[in-house]
C-alpha cells in the first residue's frame, strides 16, 4: 500500500467526487458524501491527518491507489 499524502479536506472531497461520490449534505465542517450505499463522513480541515484519511477510505470502500489517481 503507498503512503497516503497530506491532503486538505476540499482537496479529499474532490477526488471523492471524482471516482462517483456526491455530497449529501454538510453540517458545520463535516461533508457527508455516498455512492450507492456506501458512505463517508469528511471533515474540510486544512489537512487531514493520515489516520483520518485513512478511516475515510475505510469508509468509503476505496483503495488508496484509487484515491491517489483520483487526485491527479
């Protein structure tokens, strides 16, 4: 698995949009995004900690691959 890079949270829901998901809704700095039935929770945080990020693709049943080609 390839290191995950420091990216904001706008930046993680970008790529998030990028391979289908949609945001749902968002209440203060928390952005809910689904795709079919699954879904994740993102908080727009200047940077996100790579724990954080991690928990995120958990969530979103994504591989950090598929995230990283999603950010370019």
């Amino acid at each position: 698995m390839p290191d995950l890079p420091h990216v904001s949270g706008a930046q993680a829901i970008r790529a998030l949009e990028r391979v289908g998901f949609s945001v749902v809704r968002q209440r203060g700095s928390h952005v809910v995004l689904r795709r079919a039935t699954a879904g994740c929770v993102v908080p727009k945080h200047r940077e996100l900690k790579v724990g954080t990020l991690s928990g995120i693709l958990k969530q979103a049943g994504i591989t950090a691959e598929e995230f990283i080609e999603a950010l370019r």
